[in-house]
C-alpha cells in the first residue's frame, strides 16, 4: 500500500509541477500584451489542456519504470506570439522565466509548510539515499520539493527549445539570436548527450541540495 501511496503522490507532484510551469507560461504572456495562451485554452489549471503523450505519459512512465530517482517530462508548450508582447524583446524573457519561477515558488511553498510542521526539509532530502517517509503529506511535499526544484533548473539550461535558451535570446543580437534558434530542432538530442556523457544530472542536483539548505536556514 506505502509503495502504491509513494507512486501516487510522485505522479500528483509530476503533474502539478508541469502543468503550473505552462500556466505561468501562458499567464504571463497574457499580462504582457499577448492572448494566444489564453484564446487556445491554454491559461487553466485542467490537466487535459497540457497533456502531451511524450513528455507527460511515456518519459515519466519509463522512469517510473525504470525506478529513476527523480521524476521529470514536460506538458505541450504553450503557444506565445512573442511579436503581439508589449516589450518583444524583454518581455520574452519575462514570459520564459515565469515557468521556471512557478517550479520555484511551489518548491518554496512546500518547504515551509514543512518548516511550519516543525521539519528542516534537509533533514528529509538526503540526495544520496533513498527517501523512505511513512507520513502521505509530508511524503508529497517532498516530491513536489524536488521535483519542482528539478524541472526549474532542468528548463534554465540553454538549449532550445528549453526555457533557458529563449531567456538566453532576448540578450543575444538579431543576427546571432536567428543562428543560435536554428539548433532548435536538434535540442532534444543535445540535452539527452549532455546527461549521457557529461555530469550534467549531477551539477542539477548539487543545486538542489544546495537550495534545500537554503530551506532549512534557522
């Protein structure tokens, strides 16, 4: 039953994590001029508008699978018509932050509700071992800590077509803006060699740890 409970509850933390990250997407670029987001029914909290067979069933599935320490995928991007944003070019930087900033924000929320109940959330998150927590609520806050701390990071790297590689963009000239986008359709493969052959998952969840002991500072 524990090990049913666990999966439940990391599928729940996966999904409020994706599914927030594309809401703050599509949110933002409404305050900001554009309605795209909103007028493709993108701008809900409805599961079934951000599901994308990929990235939200097969990838997490496989790593459940596959017993992955960590849980991540993605949700169909938002549409954004960056041209119809007030402010193009700082404003898109705006719009791609807001994602990542929403991972954050939950991560943050959910350590101090554990701090409220009493707990240093370093206490529980201990990256090298296996969480082993008996206690529902405190087990989903956990998963939505990390992986909410995961996706954040994860969507900074800049490789198009992740987060990190637009905010990247809106700071490069015209010219070397057009060249760096046309890597865009080998982006997935870039970031699958990165975590093969380099330590990239490694130097993500060093910054994990090193923000959850932020979490527990007196």
């Amino acid at each position: 039953m524990l090990f049913i409970v666990d999966k439940l509850f990391l599928i729940l933390a996966f999904l409020i994590a994706v599914i927030t990250h594309e809401f703050g997407h599509g949110w933002t670029a409404e305050k900001l001029g554009d309605p795209t987001a909103r007028e493709a029914g993108r701008v809900t909290f409805n599961p079934m508008a951000h599901i994308d067979p990929i990235g939200t069933v097969i990838t997490p599935a496989l790593l459940l699978i596959m017993n992955f320490p960590i849980l991540f995928g993605w949700a169909k991007p938002v549409p954004v018509n960056f041209y119809n944003l007030n402010n193009s070019k700082k404003n898109m930087a705006c719009v791609s932050l807001a994602g990542p900033a929403v991972n954050f924000l939950t991560a943050t929320c959910a350590a101090v509700l554990l701090r409220l109940g009493g707990i240093l959330p370093s206490e529980i998150l201990g990256l090298n071992n296996s969480i082993v927590i008996t206690n529902p609520f405190i087990l989903f806050l956990v998963y939505l800590i990390l992986i909410n701390l995961f996706l954040g990071i994860f969507n900074l790297i800049p490789v198009p077509p992740l987060d990190g590689s637009q905010i990247l963009e809106a700071f490069l000239p015209r010219e070397t803006a057009w060249r760096y986008k046309k890597i865009a359709p080998y982006g997935i493969i870039i970031i699958f060699m990165l975590f093969y052959f380099t330590a990239l998952a490694d130097f993500i969840l060093a910054i994990v740890g090193f923000i959850i002991s932020l979490y527990s500072i007196h």
